[in-house]
C-alpha cells in the first residue's frame, strides 16, 4: 500500500482497495425485558487492509462504530452502561427527546461516570427514527476515537421495505502507518478552524464496502453523519431516491437535488430507494471533497432481480408525536450571536466571568463565543416555563459553518418550514432562526456539534421549568 504526503492523495489510496477491518453488526433488539449492556472501553482496531496493524482506538462493546442499538417507540428502556475506560466519560442520546437526568451531559445532567464506575440509562424515546449515542465528554478525543453508536427507535408499523440499511459515516485522522494521529489532539489549529477534520473516511466502520442488492428492490438507507467535524457532501448515482426522514423525523417525501445530500456533523436522512438498475450492474455513493469525489461505499446488483416493477414511490412515514406539535406565532425571541475562529475578527469575550483579549484566550483554547462568552456560562442563556415557544435567532458571524444543536427538543428551521430538525448547519455569514416549544423540563445543551468549537467555547445552555 501507497501512500503519498498530500492530504488529498491520502483520502484517495484511503479509499483504493482497502477492506473491511471489522463485521458491523446489523443490529441488536432490545424490549424493555433485556436490558442491553453498553461498556465503554479501549482497543484495538484494524483501518488498513494489514491485519497485523491496529491502531488504537475507543469504542462501545468493541465495535467500530458501537452496536447498532434497535429500539421500541414509546416504551422504556434500560441500558445499563460501564465505564472500563481510564479517563471519565458519559453517554448522550442525541436527538432523542429525553428525560433530562438520562440526556447524558457530564456535569449538566449527571455527575461523570468514572473510570471503573456504572450508569444505568432508562427513558423511553417519544418518537420513531434514526438516532445515536455518542460520549458527551472530551468528545473532541472520545469521539475522536470512536465513542458512537447508532440508535434506532422502531415505528410502530415501519413501512415495508426489503432492506433496512444503516450508513454510519465516520471521518479519522490516521497517519500514514494507519495509526490514529493523537498527536494533533487538541490542536489550536483545528479547534480555531473546521475543526478536527480526518483523511479515511468509513461507512459503518468500513472502506469500500459493497452492499448486495437486487434490481427493483426497495430498501431504507438510514445515513449519519458521526463525525468530529467534517461536514459530508454525498453523492448518490441511485436516481430514485426519497428523503422520508431529517434528524429522526418523518417528512413529505421529496428527492434530493441532483442526487445530492449534505449532512453536518450529527445529522441525519432516512432515505427510500427504489433500485433501479438492471441485474448485475452496480451504482456507488461516492463523497465530494472540493472537486474530488471518493467511492465510499456500493450497491452491487445480484444476477436476478426482485420485482420486475418499481414500487410506486413516494412512501411515508408514520407521524410521530412530534409532528402534531403545532407552532404559534408569537415567540420569545433569544438572540444567538456566534463570534471568533480564525479570520472571525473576534477581539474579546469574557471567560468565566473575566474580560479576557483574544491572545490570551487563545492561550487556554478559547475561542469562540456565543454572545460574547466563552465556554460554558454560569447562568442560562434563558430561564422559561415549559411551554414557551422559544426562537433562537442565530447569527453565525464568523468565517466558518457552525452546526447547531440543542439538546431534548426538535426545532423548526425557518429556513425550511415544516421539517423538524435537532441540528442545523449554519454557513458562514448566515443567519437564521431555530424555534421551538421549551416543552422538556430540565436543563438543556446548545453547542456547535463540530466537536472542536464546542470544546473551544461554542456552547451554552437554557433552562425549562
Ligand atoms: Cu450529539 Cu451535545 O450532542
Ligand atoms: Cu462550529
């Protein structure tokens, strides 16, 4: 295997030819009977084609990404989770619509789990869809390193589909010994920029992977973004494509532009496609970086095909609760300005109370701000009574796209009405207003999921009563 110096080669021979180092597992059950353990722990894990070549990694139940978890609408589950790692950690649910004491916030919702120590996580998810699970500590290393997992919350009557498919799409930092790059943990650079941004990328833990398909079949592609940072730019050469799901929640059926889908960091898309090749040919998903697109996984079609007739497209999901949520149109409006990052001018903020000037925040990582502060905020950014319907009005100042999620709600994006959604890519410049109704009691997360602003100041929190 060859590797050349320049980044852009590397993501290419990344892609060329490297095989399947881990079986992904295509899904645990869990009824509220049997529990399902979740054990947080160190490894070893095989990126390149040499199996004699692991690098290290961190990882739930030694799986790369963690196991894809399968769960009930509307009942309770219990996860009881163990922490064998050597640093604290705790497990976040995200998109899930949880009771605050299980949303998995190291020092918000619930004290850390430390090294040898237990959780036991129990709620019941309200709402039907693709989720996961990822740390909520240090996620600039731990999920770095691994720390995700996908959650499926079943309709209760899932529309009939021949395959139900997960694509969890990972971006890593390997060297060119395919061993992780620890070594640019926490660098300033990263964290004032794009953030922590990799040069493999996998699909479920994978490169290349093909997937076995048959002409005329209808499958549910359920695509994640778990990255760091990287923001994915997908291609997809299947032309009946429907996006039926955003973050977990049903939409009006409609197909992407051009067979174009972009996920930030933390979002997802359930997809419905209608296979509409002929028998033995194959079509790929590929990732647009600038001008280079890469192969990052296939459908190959088998020699006989399913159906001879395509399914009559559109399908629907079913509603969830949520979708009956109606929003007025009277909010309080919360102004969210975000500030700093290289190139973003950002001369001050106030860190824990004190002024501070840009040098010298640079100097402990802080650099980027929500109105004006840094890191995480003694008091909320705002205190109401379950019920208030809230808009944040956002205003992404700076020179870099933000991905914006707030914890234990859905929001509407007024960019695109109608669609709900718990994370919402902001570009450079733009401005916009996520509303919502603060209807979760609890104490509640908002930060950039580009892990690296997060851990370099871009988060605050907000209070329901
Ligand atoms: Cu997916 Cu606060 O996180
Ligand atoms: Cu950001």
């Amino acid at each position: 295997m060859k590797f050349q110096p320049d980044r852009r080669n590397f993501i290419k021979s990344g892609f060329a030819g490297l095989t399947a180092a881990a079986l992904f597992k295509s899904g645990v059950s869990l009824s509220n009977q049997a529990p399902f353990r979740l054990t947080a722990s160190r490894g070893q894990f095989v990126f390149g084609e040499d199996q004699e070549n692991p690098t290290q990694v961190m990882y739930y139940n030694q799986s790369i990404p963690g196991p894809v978890i399968r769960i009930p609408r509307g009942r309770e589950v219990l996860i009881p989770f163990h922490n064998a790692l050597d640093e604290p950690t705790s497990i976040h649910w995200h998109g899930i619509r949880i009771d605050n004491a299980m949303d998995g916030v190291a020092n918000l919702t619930q004290p850390p789990v430390l090294p040898g120590q237990d959780f036991e996580y129990r709620f019941t998810p309200p709402d039907a869809g693709t989720y996961w699970y990822h740390t909520h500590m240090r996620s600039w290393a731990q999920l770095a390193f691994g720390l995700a997992g996908v959650l499926i919350v079943e309709e209760d009557e899932p529309p009939p589909v021949d395959q139900d498919l997960v694509f969890a799409i990972d971006d890593w930092r390997l060297d060119r010994q395919m061993q992780m790059d620890t070594g640019s943990f926490g660098s300033m650079h990263d964290w004032s920029h794009g953030g922590r941004l990799g040069n493999f990328i996998t699909v479920n833990g994978e490169t290349e992977k093909t997937y076995d398909v048959a002409s005329g079949e209808r499958i549910r592609l359920r695509l994640l973004n778990i990255a760091n940072a990287r923001i994915m730019n997908l291609l997809f050469s299947e032309p009946r494509i429907s996006i039926v799901a955003i973050d977990g929640q049903p939409v009006e059926a409609f197909t992407p532009e051009a067979g174009r889908i972009v996920l930030a960091p933390g979002q997802r898309a359930d997809l419905i496609i209608d296979l509409s090749g002929d028998p033995g040919s194959s079509s790929q998903i590929e990732l647009v970086v600038g001008e280079y697109a890469y192969e990052i996984a296939r459908f190959v079609y088998g020699p006989k095909a399913r159906r001879k007739q395509l399914l009559d497209l559109p399908v629907e999901l079913p509603q969830n609760p949520l979708n009956k949520t109606a929003l007025p149109t009277d909010f309080k409006h919360v102004p969210l300005l975000m500030q700093g990052g290289a190139m973003g001018g950002m001369r001050s903020a106030t860190y824990e109370g004190k002024q501070m000037d840009i040098r010298e925040l640079v100097k402990i990582g802080k650099v980027w701000a929500f109105n004006g502060i840094v890191g995480m905020p003694s008091d909320p950014l705002f205190r109401v009574k379950r019920g208030t319907a809230i808009s944040l009005d956002v205003d992404n100042d700076n020179s870099w796209p933000h991905a914006m999620h707030i914890h234990g709600h859905h929001f509407v994006h007024d960019r695109s009405p109608g669609i709900w959604r718990d994370t919402a890519l902001f570009e450079r410049g733009e401005k916009g207003r996520l509303q919502f109704i603060a209807d979760n009691p609890g104490k509640w997360l908002i930060h950039c999921h580009m892990v690296e602003h997060m851990a370099g100041g871009m988060l605050t929190w907000f209070e329901v009563s």
